[in-house]
C-alpha cells in the first residue's frame, strides 16, 4: 500500500482465494493504525487476486510471506520456497524479484534465479507502527550479488521514491544486517530490564533514570529503554536463536544471547512471581483479571504474549480477560471474555495489565478499587497513576520502581 501511495500500480497475490475476496473488500487479517485509510486513499491503484499470471506484467515482485517459527525459534523455510519456486516461473525476463523476508544468512545466493535481478531488502516494521514505516521508511537496505553494480532502473526508481538512504551491500550482510537490527535492539531492551529489576529492589525508580539516558547522545532519544516483560512477537526470539546457532556451527562465543534469553525469561515470569508473593500463596484459586492479550499495543498478533504465558501458570485461577481486539478465545476455553477492563475487574483478587493499550492509560484507580474484591494491580507498563492506586486503597507493583502498598 506504500507503494501505491507513491503512484504505484499494485498487484497483491496469495493462492487462498478467501482471503483475497476478504482484502478486496477491505477486510484485513491484521489491525493496524491507519491501514484502513491508506488503503482506501489508494485503492484504485491497488488489486488483490489469486491469479498467479497477474505477476507476469510486473517490473519488481517482492516476496513477504511470513516465515513461521517452532518454540525453539527455528524457521520453516519451506513456504518461502515453494512461493519463490511459482514466481520464479511467471517473472518477465528483465523483472527483479525482491525477498523480503526475514531469511537465515546465506539463503538468497541460494535461489535459482539470474542474480543481477535478485535482491534482498531489509524488512524493519513494528507491529502498531507499519504504516508510519512503510510510508516512511528510513533506509533500504539492499542485499545484492555485486553491491558495486548499479540496481535495475526500475528498482532504483522505485526506491528513490520514498527519499530515504539506499544502502547496498551484498546478500549475506543484508540478511545479517536484520538479525544485528534486532540483536542491538535486545541488547537495549536487556539492560533496562536487569536495572529495573534493581531500580525495584533498593528503591530507586527507573523511569526518573530513562530521561537521562535519552540526552546522552551515546544512547539517544528513540533507544529501546523501557523495561517490558521479556521479549515477544517471535521475530526477536528468532534472530536470538540464529545468532546462537551461527555460533555453535563456527565456534563464535555466544554466551551474551543466551543470558539475553535468560534475562527475557525471567522478566516474563514476573507478573506470575508478583502475583504468587501477593495472592496466591493465601489463595490459590483466587479470581484474576487479565487485561490485554496481544504482546504488545495495537496489534493483534499473540505470538509468545506475555499474558498468555501468565494465564497458563495460572492453572488453577479463574480468569477473566478483556483486550480492546483479540478475542478471549485465543487465551482458552477456561477464560472468560469481558466488554471492558472494568467488566473484567469486577470481583477480582488481583488485577493484571499485560499490555499497554492506550485506553488503559484512562483506568480511574478509584473507580477500579470500588470494582475488584481484592486490592492487588499488577501493571509493568505503569499504565495506572501509581500514587493514585494507593491512595485508592490499591497495592500497585509496576517494573522499574519499588510497589506502592496502601497503609
């Protein structure tokens, strides 16, 4: 859709024809800010069909099928493979063909095809935030045979429209170049979890600290310093993993990823650890509020979210979950979906926020202290005014500072 806002014609193919009848008629599988106006800005330039020759009139085809994951972040290549195979039969002869998948280094040289019109692009987009990057990207990174050589007119044209920097480097420094995004993201991510931790501990607040570090140009203003619970969404956990394995296959040292794994595990554990020191040791069925199943704000992908994780230790809980998209059917058959966080909350042991969507910022402590049973608010976001979940009667625990505990 990107590419249609900058005057594109645009071809979208996938072989399930249910889906392209949905996406022609405006029904997304995913939810995204803005999506639904970009598309309807630019849709007479866009077309959606399970015709496969469509792609045959096309100057650049570009490969995003979703690489899917195992539980030891393993990559199943073989959708990627079979799409290639089908494209590869259909390009014209001077049409390049862009994978834009995330790969393991070394398999775009791989492909069978003529590599002068072969590329590898650097995929970056955020879950809540692909349109912003899409339209506005703020640099292609391209994978090429001869990163010397010119890139095809067309391609180069393409890219130009977008009026960012076009780095050029060859196929496997284009496909690490994603895993070292990521890996210096996790990197970020880690040390604001390890000191937050400690920030709860001796009474010190992390988010007093964060300022301070986003003036320092060394670390900047957009680095990834916000503790969370652990690393989500799958993509992350993937390039972890790569990493390890590329390391174990050439004898690198590795060690830092796997105390990132572990630093990652053990945040994800916290809200059960806050829960079980609070409730229930005294109260092993206690009655929880989930609020939040997507692993993060604005998107409804599940994938390793923290609040499906918590449901699952609490196996002897009764749970009931509201999330401003996903349907609580995801979570299982012994949780019961809510309208709304307070419909969720009411008669609650214990309240969880497990993701930091916006509308939870406008939780009134009092109005949810007059709706739960209990008095317990785990929220690692600090969606809720602390002081004001005290002063509600609430005892609040949140990541990066001591827990405000009602006198």
């Amino acid at each position: 859709m990107a590419a249609a806002a900058q005057g594109c014609q645009v071809i979208g193919f996938h072989d399930d024809t249910e889906l392209i009848s949905k996406l022609n008629n405006a029904a997304f599988p995913v939810q995204e800010p803005q999506l639904a106006d970009l598309f309807r800005e630019n849709r007479e330039r866009i077309t959606f069909t399970a015709d496969i020759m469509a792609l045959s009139g096309c100057d650049i085809v570009y490969i995003s099928v979703d690489i899917p994951t195992n539980e030891n972040g393993e990559s199943d290549l073989k959708p990627i493979q079979k799409i290639i195979g089908q494209v590869s039969n259909v390009l014209k002869s001077d049409a390049s063909l862009v994978v834009l998948s995330q790969v393991s280094p070394g398999f775009t040289r791989q492909i069978a095809l003529d590599h002068k019109r072969l590329f590898y692009q650097v995929e970056t987009l955020i879950f809540g935030r692909a349109v912003e990057r899409a339209v506005r990207p703020e640099r292609f990174i391209v994978g090429c045979d001869n990163p010397s050589a010119p890139l095809p007119p067309h391609l180069l044209n393409y890219l130009n429209m977008f009026n960012c920097p076009i780095l050029q480097m060859r196929y496997e420094s284009a496909e690490l170049a994603k895993i070292s995004i990521n890996i210096c993201l996790v990197a970020s991510v880690s040390a604001a979890n390890t000191l937050a931790e400690i920030c709860e501990k001796i009474g010190a607040d992390w988010s007093e600290i964060v300022p301070a570090l986003r003036l320092d140009r060394r670390i900047g203003q957009y680095s990834y310093i916000v503790p969370g619970l652990g690393i989500s969404g799958g993509n992350l956990e993937r390039d972890l993993n790569s990493v390890l394995r590329l390391s174990a296959i050439h004898n690198t040292d590795g060690g830092v990823i796997a105390s990132w794994l572990n630093n990652s595990q053990r945040r994800k554990n916290w809200p059960f650890a806050m829960l079980e020191k609070t409730i229930l040791k005294q109260n092993p069925g206690a009655t929880i509020a989930v609020l939040g199943l997507a692993y993060k704000e604005n998107t409804h992908s599940t994938k390793n979210s923290p609040a499906l994780l918590l449901i699952e230790k609490l196996s002897n809980c009764k749970i009931k979950a509201y999330d401003p998209i996903v349907d609580a059917h995801v979570a299982g058959n012994r949780v019961s979906g809510a309208s709304s966080a307070l419909a969720a909350a009411k008669d609650a042991d214990a309240v969880a926020v497990m993701t930091p969507w916006p509308e939870f910022k406008s939780i009134l402590p009092s109005e949810l202290a007059t709706t739960m049973k209990g008095c317990t608010v785990i929220d690692p976001y600090g969606m809720l005014d602390a002081r004001k979940a005290r002063s509600a009667g609430l005892n609040y625990f949140t990541l990066g500072k001591p827990p405000e505990i009602s006198s």
